[in-house]
C-alpha cells in the first residue's frame, strides 16, 4: 500500500487507457505520455501495461507502507526521500515507512512513478486510468489518499540498472494534413507551421490549448460531429488550435485541420504552460 501525503498539483492512476469503447461515447484516455510509463514498468520488472502514477509538474509525496521497488520516468524531477539511490530511469527500493518526495520538473511537465505489481485499484471497463472527462476511473489523488499495490509474484526480474532519462526534446510536432484541411483556406496550414504557439494556462489532459496565429477558415458553420483520435488539432471558433490529449471526447464538430504524429504524442503531452511549440507538416506516407 502507498499513501499519498501530498499529490502535487494534479496526480492520477493511469495505465495504457481504456479501448475499444468509443463508440459508446467513452475515451480512451490512459498515460499522456505513455510511453514513459512504459519505461518505468519495464524498469521495475512490470507488464508495460500495469498502472502507475502520473504526477502533474512534481510536488507528490508519497509514503510506502511495504518495501517495494519503484521507478521514475518522463519529465525528471529531483527526488528526495527514504529510497536509497532515488532517482530517474533507475530501479531503486523504497523500505517500509519511506517517502518518494518529488522537486519541481527541471523541464516536461509529467512524471511517472512505477511499483513493481503496479498500482492496483478496482479497474473500470478494463482500465485503471483516471478519465478527467468522463469522470470515470479512480479520483484524482489527494492527501490521504492510499494505493494498493499487486502482487509482485511471477513477474520479470529487474535486470536494468539504468535507463538514460532523455534530455528535452525539441518542442516541433510533425502533423499530418486533415482530415477536414478542405474546410480551411489554402494557405492555413502554412499559417499553422509560419511562427510558433504558446501553450495556454488552461491546457489538460483533455488537451493542449495554444494562443497565436488563427489558421483561416475556408467554409462557415460546423461540422457534424465525427470521431476524434489522440493527436488531432481541432480549429473551435476562436481559432485558436487545440491538440487532443488523452482525455480527449470521442466525437467533435469543430474541423481538425491536421493530425500530430503518433511519435510527436509524448511531446504535446509534456508541454508545459508558457512553453513556444511549432508544427511541421509530414508529407502523406
């Protein structure tokens, strides 16, 4: 079992989402940058596909109240604590009554903390992820919260040392035209790629809201609603575009002028509030 002592400013259990349910109208949502929960997993000997912590721009404290191996990845923090040899990418074991205490992100915005038998909270539709849309999941944590943990038997040996945190990524998503580039001007998505955007305080998991140049519409009114993935750059009527994040709805009616890149996802994901992000357009494969 884990006590949460203080979540930061946002904290939740996220696995690899929830599939398979958008046509009953639920996300997928699951680990915005999934794949440094794969990494910490694999650290600690999981499946990829147990469920972890993702900690919002540090801040946690987290209390262990069995001895468990643990590990961080995703944007790196300082980590303090009773876990000897604490630290990002590596295995390291928290004793009984220790603390993993987690500084303030030296860049990235979300952090992922494993333990091996993952976190074990009741799942729902085949999930343990925490859907900040829908409400579906466990709560986001707050103090007093406490996590049980799986069982670790039968699971890999932890056999890596040390996994090299990655430095900061440039902050370029590579988009792919459309689908709906036809209900925008010809020379939007040159428009969208020209300068950089800002990332506004009001983005989410829901997705990554930006102020700067307004990519100009082409046809008036709005779409129907249709389906929506992970990565689409949605136009609302402020003009202002929004890169769908995990916890994005599964339907829209605002045109998505263009896709991001899977690859590019784990970027969008640990854009921080006031950070400068350009789009490139991919040619279609």
């Amino acid at each position: 079992m884990i006590e949460v002592l203080a979540p930061g400013p946002y904290a939740t259990v996220q696995d690899l989402g929830r599939h398979g349910y958008a046509h009953l109208g639920v996300p997928c949502s699951g680990a915005a940058d999934a794949g440094s929960l794969r990494l910490a997993n694999r650290l600690v000997g999981n499946p990829e596909h147990l469920a972890g912590v993702e900690v919002t721009f540090g801040g946690a404290r987290l209390r262990f109240l069995e001895g468990a191996w643990a590990a961080l990845a995703g944007a790196p923090c300082p980590v303090s604590g009773g876990a000897g040899g604490a630290g990002m990418g590596v295995p390291f074991w928290v004793p009984k009554g220790g603390e993993v205490r987690l500084g303030t992100p030296e860049w990235g915005l979300r952090t992922y903390l494993a333990v091996r038998g993952g976190i074990a909270v009741e799942p729902v539709l085949g999930s343990r992820s925490t859907d900040s849309l829908s409400g579906l999941g466990p709560p986001p944590l707050r103090a007093g919260t406490v996590l049980p943990v799986g069982p670790a038997a039968g699971l890999a040996e932890i056999e890596v040392d040390l996994a090299p945190p990655p430095g900061p990524r440039p902050a370029v998503l590579r988009v792919l035209p459309g689908p709906r580039d036809d209900w925008f001007a010809p020379e939007a998505l040159e428009t969208l790629c020209a300068a950089p955007y800002t990332v506004s305080q009001d983005s989410n998991r829901v997705g990554v809201r930006l102020r700067g140049a307004e990519p100009q519409r082409a046809r008036e009114g709005e779409l129907p609603s249709e389906g929506m993935v992970t990565g689409a750059v949605q136009v609302p009527p402020s003009g202002q575009p929004i890169v769908f994040l995990s916890d994005h709805p599964p339907t829209g009616g605002y045109p998505v002028i263009a896709v991001v890149s899977e690859a590019d996802l784990a970027v969008a994901a640990q854009l921080r509030p006031g950070d400068t992000v350009w789009f490139r357009v991919m040619p279609h494969p």
